[in-house]
C-alpha cells in the first residue's frame, strides 16, 4: 500500500496540471492513470514517414490562450500560427470563403437580445419560424454538433452565444511536435519534483472520509492519501455504475453524481488518412474545382464524413477527417474498417473518383473512435441550460477530501479546450492550497 499527501486519478491535461502545480508546491502526489499511456485526449502518433507528429486527439490551440501558451513558452516548445482556405463541397459545387453560414448576422442579433436560457433548438423554433430560414437552422444546428459536439436539444443558447462571440479565427496555431510534446514537458517537470505517475491503474473503487481516502484499483492494489483530485473525462462519471471504466464511491457522492448528469458531453470520430500524393493539389482537382486547393485548409460538406482539414501550412498528404455531435453517434459502434470505407467513399463523392482509387493510393490510416474508448467515451463537454447550477455544486470541495478537475470544470469561452482543462486543474490545487 503506497501512501501520499494527494492522489490524482487520471493523467490527461487537467490531471497532469494538477499534480505539476502540487509537485511544485512540495506535496508529494501520486497518479494513478487507467491507459497505458499519459494525455489523455490527448495523443500524437509518429511513426517515421507514415505519421510524423499525426493527432489523434486534441490538434489546435483555439486563440490566444494565457495558460496554454505560458506553459509552451516556458517549455521552450516552439507553436506556429495555422491559416488557410475555407473551401464547401454541396450540390456537386465547391464555394471558397465557406466558414460563414448565410444568415448568420441575423442569428447572433438574435442571440445576442438573449435574455433566458433556452437550448438551442427551442431558441431556433421560436426565433425563426418562417420557411425560409430552415437551410439557416439546419446549418447552425450542423455547426454546433460538428464544431461543439453538441446536441441542439440539449446545448444551451447562452453558451453558444457567449463562445462564438468571441472566438478569434485569425489567432489559431498549431504545437511543433504535437500537443504531447506538452504533455511530456509536464511529466518530466512532475516527476523532476519527486512525483510518482502509475500507468495501466484503472480505479474501481474509492473510500474515503473527511481527510482520508483509500483507492483500489482493478488489480486490487491500494494507495492512500489525505486528498483525492478526481480528473476523469466526463462521459466516464456519466457512464452506467456498472460499466466498464466506472469508479464506486463509499459512502456515495450523490450531490455530484446527479449533477454530472446534467453537463452535456458529445462524442467524435477522428479519422487519419495518409495518402501517397497530395491528391487534392494536383492538375484533375485543380480542373474539378476551377481553382486550386494547394492553400485549403478546411473542406465541409453534407458527407457522412463531413469535414477534413490539411496540415496547410506544411504540404503534406495527411487528410484528417471529423465526424462529431448526434451525427457520429450511429457510428460510435461501428468497426474501424466500417468508417474508414466511409470515410473513403465521403472523399470521393466530393473529388470525383472511386474509393477503390483513394484506398490505392492510401498509405496509412488510423480510426480514432473516441465515443467507444471506455477510458474517454466521448469527445469534450457543453454547456447545457443546467450547467450553471451544475457548476456551484461540482465546484464545493467535498469535505476538503474530494476535489474535481476536468475541462468539463471550466467556466470560461474557451468550453471543451486543453486550455480549459489545464485551468481546470490549475484551479483544484489553489483550492487545496487555499489560494482561492
């Protein structure tokens, strides 16, 4: 039986940022981690001249975010600003400048007189009854399950309203190395600090009382300690008490098991395809589409697949797909196989050639099915119109012995981010250490 002054279940960001910051402030913290690996929903693959630094997880840093981007300095971890073409495929015809949907102005007036929270799909009905604006709400409710990975029947307005207002489009970079050249700057620097990091340890139960917690993992080991920083993704808490992957609590935490079922958490089907030749830059698509792609960045359409982006600024022939929100979940099951032959047959549709054709020039693929990890069971978190009230009851520490940590913690526009898991964690050790 090992012992601790704090234990930290999970060693994705925020898990990693919680024990990083405690490790640095001397308490000696152990982390128990269910996978093999560290990061979480985060993980970059590189595999000499298949994948060299390929995500299979989180890819972008979505603006300028303080903690992220202080972490990256301080690592000497160089990022580089992303930027491209927005491209549409629909109706057999390819748009440039695709990003804004038509209508879009009308939308954010209209979000923005917002007073009550509503989810999105009672906002919608009630704001645009006419005809006339079903191809603008079905966008919209495409672009909120694709990009947030949410339900409209559930996601709040509000949320919405207060995200998009202040996304930065023009501030988005990439990390050289990946996103776990991070993930190992904060091991190194944990361990450095006399941490202790226990891979493949899936916690099944927790006893604790005030200022004392005892964890058993599946291979009945115990650790024990005086805190628990508890830092499991979402769609884990939300699973059924007898999946697998699920954590009993004795005695039980009712308060907060009710009130992680009412935060909303999407699901996501990445999809890695690394071709022989950039296809899409050569003289047959130059002639399909009336103009070059060699700057595209993003590609939507109304595929099972729908959007894929390039590694622009870099050229190479790495394709990523993303199929996310209520339209992957009737492929959360299917088998890798099933969805890359989907994927393959959603590309060409839209550049006007055989699957048979692109999977002869394919090199390497890699099905990342987010939904169907047990350890994971999903994509990243949304607000829904219960969230806030949700939030004051996570956030309490339990009896100064239980502490939550998770981007699905974070209270901020930067929802569903490594940004906001990083804070997550970040904000559960100044709890601890009684900074706030």
């Amino acid at each position: 039986m090992e012992q601790a002054n704090i234990l930290v279940i999970g060693a994705g960001a925020a898990g990693l940022m919680a024990a990083y910051t405690l490790a640095k402030a001397g308490k000696r913290v152990t982390v128990l981690e269910a996978c093999n690996r560290t990061g979480g929903r985060i993980h970059t693959i590189d595999r000499a001249s298949f994948f060299k630094h390929a995500e299979l997880g989180a890819e972008f840093v979505h603006g300028n975010l303080p903690l992220t981007l202080g972490l990256l300095q301080q690592a000497n971890i160089a990022y580089h600003p992303i930027g491209g073409e927005m491209w549409q495929y629909r109706a057999g015809t390819f748009t440039q400048d695709a990003g804004m949907i038509e209508g879009w102005d009308l939308l954010m007036k209209k979000m923005n007189a917002q007073q009550e929270d509503a989810t999105l799909n009672e906002f919608l009905e009630q704001h645009f009854v006419d005809p006339k604006f079903e191809e603008l709400k079905d966008s919209v409710r495409r672009y909120a399950g694709g990009y947030d990975t949410g339900d409209p029947d559930r996601i709040s307005v509000l949320a919405l309203q207060r995200e998009w207002q202040n996304e930065d489009e023009d501030a988005q970079y990439r990390i050289e190395g990946g996103y776990c050249a991070l993930i190992q700057y904060l091991v190194a620097e944990f361990k450095a600090a006399g941490g202790a990091i226990y891979l493949n340890a899936p916690v099944k139960e927790v006893h604790w009382q005030p200022g004392q917690v005892k964890v058993y993992t599946a291979d009945k080991e115990q650790y024990e300690a005086k805190q628990i920083i508890l830092a499991l993704p979402l769609g884990v808490w939300q699973a059924p008490a007898d999946t697998h992957g699920a954590i009993s609590f004795s005695p039980g935490i009712d308060a907060q098991t009710e009130a992680l079922q009412q935060l909303g958490f999407g699901s996501v089907i990445k999809i890695l395809l690394r071709f022989d030749t950039i296809f899409w830059e050569d003289e047959v698509t130059e002639e399909l589409v009336g103009h070059s792609l060699k700057n595209m960045e993003f590609l939507f359409s109304d595929e099972v697949v729908p959007t894929w982006w390039t590694q622009l600024p870099q050229h190479t022939a790495l394709l990523t797909g993303w199929l996310a929100g209520p339209a992957s979940q009737q492929w959360a099951n299917a088998s890798p196989e099933e969805i890359l032959q989907q994927s393959l047959q959603s590309l060409a549709h839209v550049f006007n050639r055989s699957p048979e054709e692109l999977k002869a020039h394919l090199i390497a693929w890699h099905v990342a099915n987010w939904t169907a990890e047990p350890y994971t069971r999903g994509s990243y978190t949304y607000d829904t119109v219960q969230t806030p009230q949700a939030l004051q009851v996570l956030s309490e520490p339990i009896a100064d012995t239980i502490y939550l940590a998770g981007e699905f913690m974070y209270q901020g526009t930067a929802m569903g981010t490594v940004e906001a898991a990083l804070v997550s964690g970040r904000n559960a050790v100044q709890k601890i250490l009684g900074l706030i």
